[in-house]
C-alpha cells in the first residue's frame, strides 16, 4: 500500500516508525533480505565436498564394523585412498 507525499512522488509502505524518527520500508527490507540470502552460491553438499567412493566406504564399515560416518572422515582425510584410510584406522 503507498501513500502519496507531498511532491507527488509516492512513499513506501512503512512497517515501522521508531520514536527516533526512523523508519523501516517494507520494499527496503525485502531487498535487503533478497540479495543477502538468496544471491549466494548454494552451499557444497557432502558428495561434492569429497570424492569417496560409496564402495570404499561399505567395505571399510564391513571389515571393521566402525560407524559410516568414521570411515567417510578416515577417507576424506586420506583423500579418497582406500589403503591410507585403514592404515589410519588400524594405526594406534
């Protein structure tokens, strides 16, 4: 909803008027909102992230019935190399 203003230019709606004499337009806000969430990249997911291979894992969790999340790290940590990640794992 706007308002006309005494120059004839029309006036954003205001969500809020503060006693300091501060306001807050909704037009404002929302662009504010808008470039700084939704103009960001997308975030990596996991798969990206990381390139290992759902084979290396099962095999790593099967052998040495250690969480999933555990032989993901051990791997990642390894970069992606099967022999590293359970010389790692086995390594005191």
């Amino acid at each position: 909803m706007t308002t006309n203003n005494r120059n004839g230019r029309t006036e954003p709606e205001v969500v809020i008027n503060f006693g300091d004499g501060y306001s807050y337009s909704k037009q404002r806000m929302e662009e504010a909102f808008r470039s700084s969430l939704f103009d960001k990249p997308p975030a990596k997911t996991p798969k990206e992230i990381h390139n290992c291979k759902k084979e290396d894992v099962d095999f790593i969790v099967s052998e040495l019935e250690i969480p999933r999340l555990q032989a993901e790290r051990a791997l990642v940590a390894a970069n992606g190399d099967l022999i590293k990640a359970l010389q790692a794992l086995i390594t005191p």
